[in-house]
C-alpha cells in the first residue's frame, strides 16, 4: 500500500513546532544547527524513558549541576549516580548512562548512527534521537509519541510497532528536507501535547492531511497495548536499629534494584500467628501502602524495630550509622520507609513471628 510524501504531508509541522514548543531545559534555541551540547541530549534521553517531561525536568537540572559533562560523570562513583538518580526509577538507565559517557569521553562521540547503537544503553530510538537531535543526522527515532502520531496520520491498524523499519523509511525524506533535530522534536511534541491517547484534533496542525481523522478512527489507533497481569507479593519492611546503626543490604550487581540500598524484608506468611512484643523490644508502626512497578505490586507493612540485643546480620547485611542513612541511594520503596522514620509512628501490640 502506497503512502503520501512524507516531506508535503509533514511540511504544516515545522512552522507550527517553532511557534508551539515547549522551553525544555535540553533543548537547543537553533534547531538548524548540531546541538552545542550533545551530552544533555544523552542525558535527557536516558531520563525520558518511560518517564513524563514534568517529572524529568527538575532531575535533569539537578543532574547537570553535578555531572556537567561526560568527564564528570565518567568518573562519578556507583552511589553518587544512584543518590542522584533517587526516585527516578529504572536505575540501569543510569547505570548505562555513566557507561556510555565513559566511551565519549575516551574515545569522543561517535561519527555516524552504528557508532552511537554501539554506546551502553542506546538502542534504535536512543542513538536515532541523539543522532537527529544532537547532530542533525537524517535518522528516524520512533518513540511511543510517534508511533501514534504516524498510525492516525497513515491509518495504520494494529501495532505500529510492526511497521518501525518501513516508518523510519518514510520518515527519513521529511527529515532531510525539514530539518532532523526539528522534525524528530515535533513529531515528539504533537504526541505528546496534542495527539495524545485521546486527541484533540482541532487543534493539530496536521488534521487536513491525517487519514484515521477522515474515518472517524482517530480515537480508535493505534489499540492500547495488551499488559499482562502484576506479580503480586505481600512483606514487612524492616527498619533495624540498635545503638543508632541500621541493618541494611547494600546494593547488588542484577536485578530491579540493582545499585540501591535496601531495608530487609520478611514476607507476610498467610495463616502465621502473631506473636507477643518481645521484652525490651522498641517496635513502631507505619501505614502501610502498595508500592507499584511495571510488572509487578507489592503491598508493603513498614516496621521500625529496636532490639536489645543486636541480631547478626544475615547474608549480605550490614550496620550502617544512621547518620549515613540520608545519603545512601535508595528504591522509591525504601526511601518511603527512610522518611517515615522522622515521624512518630505507632506502637504495635504484636509483631508477625521469627522477625528477629
């Protein structure tokens, strides 16, 4: 099935993105040149995986300052990137990112788009997006923005996600001719501000030409995406103190939680009989909450125990001084249950069995 030029059917775009784009603190002022910065191009691309524009931002900011360029984050330690990645989720982004300015910086940027997929951590939109926007490369960088935008604007049915190769081709004249960083940005911005999941049409600059528009399909492409079921799981969230240290496990090499400190767990076992607050035991309670990730949910009952005796760490467990407790890196779970501690909580009357 043939499709309409994409350089004729693109062209309302461009003047309409330099009248409408947001100020972003990433973005360049002129959009015809190589952008004078690359690095907050990575950056800001590392961030806005899976994260919205408004929560990034002030991360961003905060990141700059501390990590102005490749060289400094290159050298940056495994804790300090995680503290300043805190609450941001998905911390292998960060992880990747300080490896991938750890290649720029020894060996500079990479000249075309196989160098920039070759970097930690960029895969096809990634390098496509730091190609386009930072160095004006003709590259087509498909994120979720865009792939709705180019189903409603070329009627795709079912997952535009299957037809990425043949959209980039599509794509790449309208780049050529319009300008890569401006067009990749506004095909971004349209989706994100105006052909959102439930568009508004009447204000896009595209409608003339959008053929799921012309059907009366707009609302109904591209489809949701399946999802699967959470795993859910159930446990208290200890907070162990004696002697104004806390026991903690320090951060490990794999898995969601990867590069953070957290506080030991003990699932809630169903049918376990509560036991008696043991002699000499200080035990506060929290609220608890359901802690929500991509896959899976977790319903969390936070506890702050003193015991008398200290208890032998277990596995990989260690005591931390408290007055450290702040500045460790730490999941948005386990940070909740840090900040708790500033409160008063409540006495429990029992504690679940074997927490200590």
């Amino acid at each position: 099935m043939s499709r309409p030029d994409s350089q004729a059917l693109l062209a309302p775009l461009a003047p309409w993105f330099d009248t409408n784009r947001r100020g972003l603190p990433w973005r360049a002022e002129d959009l015809d040149a190589p952008h004078p910065d690359p690095y907050t191009v990575l950056v800001s691309e590392a961030m806005l995986q899976q994260t919205q524009v408004a929560t990034v931002i002030p991360y961003f900011e905060r990141w700059m300052r501390r990590f102005p360029d490749a060289h400094a984050l290159s050298e940056a330690e495994g804790d300090d990137i995680h503290k300043a990645w805190e609450g941001l989720g998905y911390y292998r982004r960060a992880r990747l990112l300080r490896s991938a300015a750890q290649a720029v910086h020894e060996r500079g940027w990479p000249g075309d788009l196989e160098g920039l997929l070759a970097l930690p951590g960029l895969g096809p939109y990634t390098a496509a997006a730091v190609g386009s926007i930072a160095f004006q490369w003709p590259v087509a960088a498909l994120d979720g923005n865009a792939f709705r935008v180019l189903a409603r604007l070329l009627r795709i049915e079912g997952d535009p996600k299957l037809h990425a190769p043949g959209l980039r081709a599509w794509l790449s004249p309208a780049l050529a001719a319009h300008g890569p960083s401006r067009i990749t940005q506004a095909v971004m911005e349209l989706g994100a501000t105006i052909c959102s999941p439930q568009p508004r049409c009447g204000s896009c600059p595209l409608e003339q030409g959008c053929q799921a528009k012309a059907a009366g399909l707009q609302s109904e492409i591209p489809p949701p995406a399946k999802r699967t079921a959470p795993k859910e799981s159930e446990f208290w969230l200890l907070a162990i103190e004696h002697r104004g240290e806390f026991l903690v496990h320090p951060p490990g090499g794999k898995g969601l939680l990867a590069g953070l400190w957290r506080w030991p767990i003990q699932p809630l076992t169903e049918g376990a009989a509560e036991g008696t607050l043991p002699f000499g035991m200080e035990a506060r309670a929290f609220p608890g909450w359901t802690q929500v990730y991509t896959h899976r949910r977790e319903r969390v009952s936070p506890l702050h125990l003193q015991p008398m005796e200290r208890p032998a760490p277990a596995g990989d467990q260690v005591w931390i001084p408290a007055a450290r407790l702040q500045q460790l890196p730490m999941g948005k779970r386990d940070a909740r249950l840090r900040e708790l501690l500033k409160g008063p909580g409540e006495r429990p009357l029992s504690l679940p069995p074997g927490l200590l």
